[in-house]
C-alpha cells in the first residue's frame, strides 16, 4: 500500500508486482497420517489440485495414526478413526484456507480403522472398519459443527478395508473385506437421509485396501489388492446403478493408498507398491478414461494415507 503521502515504498513495490502475500489455493487436496515402513505419522500435507507439482507441510494431527480416513466440504476437512497402536475413535479436523493443526472434533460411535469416509457439503459419513471385526456401521457429522458421529444405518454387509466417496446426494462405499472373504460389493446411501444401504453392483473383481474419489457424476476406486497388489482404475456413474467399469491404470499396481479430487481431477497419492512404499503422485481426468499421469512427490514414501479435499464432486 502506499504511504500516507501517497507514495509506494520499494518494498511494497516488490511486494505488489510479486502478488505478495501469495494467496492460499482454492482447490486443495490434503493427505492425513500414515504409516512409513517404520512408524505411524502425525503429520499433514497438501497439493494444489489445479497445479501439478510436489505437497507441501500443512501441519499435525492431533494424534499419530495411519488407517484413517478424511472427507471434506468447501471450508473444513475431517478425518476420522485410524490406528495408533489402539484402535482410535477420535474424529479431528482442519479448516482448509490455511495451514495449521488439526483441532478435535469429537468421537465416533466405535473406535475402529480400515474405514471409508465421504461427503457432501453439510453431511460427513464414516463408513465399514474393523473393531477387532469387520462391521457394517455408517456413522455421520454435520461438518460444520463439531461433535460426536451419530448412527446412520448398515452397510448391505459388514467389511474394512473399503473404498468411498459421493456425489451431492449418494455416498458410494465399495470393496473390502468381510469376516472371511474379499468382497467385490457396491452400496450406496442417500446421504440427506438416514438408513440401511441399497446394492448399488459389482466390482470388477473382489478387492481391497483401494483409494476413491470422484467428481459430480463419476467416481473411481483406484489400485488396491485382489491378493496381489493391482494397477486398476475403475468407475461407476453415481447417479445411477451398475457394475464398474475399466477406466486405466496407475503407474504401478499398488494398495494402501490415498485419494481426492476437484471436480475434473481425480488425484492418488502414496501406498505400497512391490518395493515398499512410495511418494508418487498421480492424476486422471475423470470425465474420461486413460491411464494416470504423474502429478508430483509426497514429502515421504508412505502408505496407510487418507485424503480429502475442498472441491469434491460431493460439494454442490
């Protein structure tokens, strides 16, 4: 600005031409905890989904945990559940516009991991996990005000190591594991609503330990495991029922990784590859098929990694 004489100074003038302070991005993704082939991790990270390039430090959970997972409206994420030794009940979250750490949130109704998170602008769901067993809970929060998660309804079956997302009305939950056997299940909620599950189809084949993210109208289940780790990339319409369909591949097959989205770009990042795990980044176009391309580097290899973002398909 300039003085009160009405003159700009040099460094307000630099300042000025350099677009200083550097505004916040609109469109971010974050990636919360994980696991680095030697201990769980506290820390966040996030990426400007409009930009490709390497994350950069947001802050810290409230506790060390991997198996977590995160959703998002426009102004907060959350995450929830996890291991951190024990199975973890604590919901935290974070308000996206700026770095910082994250802030309790409250509890959910059973401390549980392997679970699958989504949302749409107002409503959060925390769906499946294990509490020692595979269970068939959706819990869900009003984003915008904190508190304890509240009992939603069932899954069509009980499993963990599941794979979520939505649209503005529909939360999707695909995959997993049940008591005995990988499942290849697709249900889907209403998410304004509360109550049971509906089959929404079929997998292309039984799997887990996936990552989902989707736009409006599309959504993808990324890599996972149908005992050996795959490169798959999938999609469902989401306004309407049916199996999934082939959409590309990752770069490399992979479980145990994390993903989000705006609204065009489906992003995955992390998980565990045949090497162990990885820092890759990497991006689609949802509203086509192709494989993926390279976006960028985690801070770290890591795997066990949620992510959410503030410009989902779930946010009208």
């Amino acid at each position: 600005m300039p003085n009160y004489q009405g003159v700009w100074s040099l460094s307000t003038q630099y300042q000025n031409a350099g677009d200083w302070p550097q505004p916040f991005p609109a469109s971010v993704g974050v990636f919360f905890g994980g696991y680095n082939q030697s201990a769980a991790l506290n820390t966040m990270q996030y990426i400007d989904l409009t930009s490709a390039a390497n994350s950069t430090d947001f802050g810290d959970l409230t506790q060390t945990v991997r198996l977590n997972a995160s959703l998002g409206s426009a102004t907060r994420g959350v995450r929830g559940g996890g291991f951190t030794g024990a199975y973890s009940n604590v919901i935290d979250y974070i308000t996206f516009s700026s770095v910082g750490n994250a802030t309790d949130f409250g509890d959910l109704t059973a401390a549980k991991y392997s679970l699958g998170a989504s949302s749409n602008s107002t409503r959060g769901l925390f769906s499946g996990g294990t509490t020692g067993a595979s269970v068939n809970v959706i819990d869900y929060i009003t984003i915008a005000s904190a508190g304890n998660a509240v009992d939603f309804g069932d899954l069509t079956v009980g499993r963990q190591q599941v794979a979520a997302f939505a649209s503005s009305t529909r939360s999707v939950v695909g995959g997993g594991f049940t008591i005995s056997a990988l499942s290849n299940v697709i249900d889907y909620v209403t998410i304004a609503t509360t109550g049971n599950a509906t089959d929404f189809g079929d997998l292309l084949e039984a799997k887990i330990q996936m990552a989902g993210c989707s736009s409006s109208t599309r959504g993808l289940f990324m890599g996972g495991d149908n005992t050996f780790q795959i490169n798959v990339i999938g999609y469902i319409t989401i306004a309407s029922t049916g199996n999934e369909t082939d959409f590309g591949d990752l770069s490399s097959a992979k479980d145990y990784l994390a993903a989000c989205s705006s609204e065009t770009k489906g992003i995955c990042a992390g998980g565990n590859n045949s090497s162990g795990d990885v820092n890759v980044i990497e991006e689609v176009t949802i509203a086509s098929t192709g494989n993926a391309t390279d976006f960028g580097d985690l801070l770290e290899a890591i795997s066990q990694v949620s992510g959410a973002s503030n410009s989902h398909g779930g946010i009208a």
